[in-house]
C-alpha cells in the first residue's frame, strides 16, 4: 500500500438515521495534491448538513509511467470498496 492510499471520513454525529455520502477526489492533475486539501469543507458539510463525506487518495502518475491512469483508478475504485465495507460493519450511510 502506498502512502497516498489512504482516506478522510468524517460521519454526523447523529447515527440514528441513515445518511448520504459524498465522495471528494482531490485535484492536481493525477501529478500532485492530498487528501487533506478538502477537510475544512468536508467538516462543515458533514456538520451543518448531516452529510457523510470521504476524500480518497490515489498514487500519482509518474515520468517512467510505472503508475498509469488504470492504477489510479484501481486505487480510487478499491477506496470506494473499502468504506463499503465500513458500512457492511455497521457504520448507517
């Protein structure tokens, strides 16, 4: 796993209803930029509308290209699955 292969989630407070998701991919060009570049906003979202939001890492495409725009994809795809399996586990989105 990749440092860059990570993610924020920030969840309401209030579990006891379901509630959406909204997935944030950071910008920069497939070349640069964090997963952190969102958390002001993500907070405010999640706390004044009562809105889950997650913000995916991914590993940036680099000049030999051993990192291709299929592999980013992968890693966005495999983060999906894992807060699924967040949900799985009891976690109401």
């Amino acid at each position: 796993t990749d440092e860059r292969q990570k993610f924020n989630l920030f969840v309401p407070q209030d579990q006891s209803k379901s509630f959406p998701l909204l997935v944030m991919i950071h910008g920069g060009g497939w070349k640069s930029g964090t997963i952190d570049m969102f958390v002001p906003l993500m907070k405010e979202v999640t706390e004044k509308h009562s809105i889950a939001t997650a913000s995916l890492g991914y590993r940036f495409i680099n000049e030999n290209m051993t990192i291709s725009y299929k592999d980013i994809y992968n890693d966005i795809n495999n983060g999906i699955s894992v807060i699924k399996k967040y949900i799985e586990k009891g976690l109401r989105l």
